[in-house]
C-alpha cells in the first residue's frame, strides 16, 4: 500500500500524529502536499505548516489545530484518488463531505483547492482526500 502514493502517505502521517496526540507532524515535502498544507491551513484545519529545507527533497512541518478542550480539528482523513485508481468528479459531482462538515480537496488546472472553492470557480479534477 502507498509505496508511490504521496497523498495516502500525507493522510496516514497526519491520521497516526493525531492518534499519538502529536502537536507537530513532519512529512517529506512535495509541491503537492504543501498546496494540500495551505488549503488545510486556509480552511482551519491545521494551524500552519513550514518547508524545512534538509538538503534532500524538503521537510513540510504541519502544526495541527486544536480546540482549547484538546479537540483536534482533523478527526478523519482520508485519500480518495491513488495512484491505479484515479478519481476525477465534474463541478457538479464534487462530493459534500459530512453534509458540507468537512472538505474535499482537488486538485483541478487552477492548482490544488478545496471542494467548495472549486464549485465556486466553476472547476472539476482529480478527487485527492476528504478532511472531516
């Protein structure tokens, strides 16, 4: 599972960090998954994020949100599209994650955004994870 798949990965870092009650969770960088981090981070799932450079491909350090109660803002993950099963929906056909509680993200031809700024734009694409 996930030997190539950069988003399963970056789904599976996040889910294991808020199961181990983490504040910070390191993920080896991609441009792909630090326009996942800002999404993420513009849509207050996650506090920030920082591109750590390690001489190699980079470090994206991912600070998660929690509520004061210790609530973490993230309390599923998931990777939809993979790699020998991509997922493609039209503007119309962008899923409401949680009836519209959580977010889809895409990746469509205007770069990496959230289910609902896609509907917004008027774009469809590849169906990459959904965050509750």
């Amino acid at each position: 599972m996930g030997r190539h798949d950069p988003v399963s990965d970056f789904c599976t870092r996040i889910r294991n960090a808020v199961m181990a009650r983490k504040d910070v969770v390191e993920i080896p960088a991609s441009n792909l998954k630090r326009a996942i981090a800002e999404v993420l981070k513009r849509e207050g799932y996650i506090d920030d994020y920082k591109y750590i450079e390690d001489g190699k491909q980079g470090l994206l350090k991912i600070y998660l949100r929690r509520s004061p109660d210790g609530e973490y803002a993230i309390h599923e993950i998931r990777s939809v599209s993979t790699p020998g099963r991509r997922v493609y929906v039209r503007r119309q056909n962008i899923p409401l994650v949680k009836r519209g509680l959580g977010i889809a993200i895409l990746s469509t031809s205007r770069g990496v955004m959230s289910g609902r700024e896609a509907y917004r734009r008027g774009v469809g694409g590849e169906l990459l994870m959904t965050v509750f």
